[in-house]
C-alpha cells in the first residue's frame, strides 16, 4: 500500500521512522520502526483515510523555510515514488499519526 521514511535533524538530535502500510486479506497493517523498535498495528478505514491525508500534505510542502530542524521524507506507493524536504516546519499530521496508531493503551 505505502511506505514513508521519515528522517529529522536538527538542534536537538535527530530520528528516523518508518512507517509501511500493507493490506493482507482486506485487513490493513500498520507497522513502525524506529532504531531497534518496531511495532505492528491493526488500522481502521478512517485511518487509512489519515494516511492519504498526510501523503497529500508532503507533496504540498514547499521549498525553503527558516526553521532549526529538517525532515526528509521518502514515500513510496502502488503508484509512485517521491521524496521532499522540509526546512520549515511545516505541519503534515506524520507524528500525530504515528502516535495515534501506535498509542499504549489506557
């Protein structure tokens, strides 16, 4: 279905996650990894939904910025290939949606 590759930098330190959505008998996967962590999540529709809405806001980033990290993404689909950058802080909903697939629970 889609990967993204997400790498920071900055000031602070920096991460990488990656995120890859498969589909295996109509049910959809979300898997993260992180360093030496990965985690497998059953996805509903409406978070599939998020996916494409994060997706279409990375290919609507633009160039320049004046901000003290960077973020590259890598994005891969059934139908494309792409990678952008970010200088500017620019919001996308990646790190809200990693969050919100992979919460513990209460």
């Amino acid at each position: 279905m889609a990967k993204i590759r997400y790498e920071s930098w900055g000031c602070f330190g920096g991460t990488k996650i990656t995120l890859t959505f498969t589909n295996r008998n109509g049910i959809t996967f979300a898997k993260v990894q992180s360093d030496d962590n990965s985690r497998v999540t059953r996805i509903s529709k409406i978070q599939t939904d998020k996916l494409d809405t994060v997706i279409t806001a990375i290919k609507r980033l633009k160039k320049g910025g004046f901000c003290t990290s960077s973020i590259k993404y890598t994005i891969t689909t059934k139908s494309e290939s792409f990678v952008k950058e970010d200088e500017g802080c620019q919001f996308t909903g990646f790190t809200e949606l990693v969050s919100e697939l992979f919460r513990k629970p209460d």
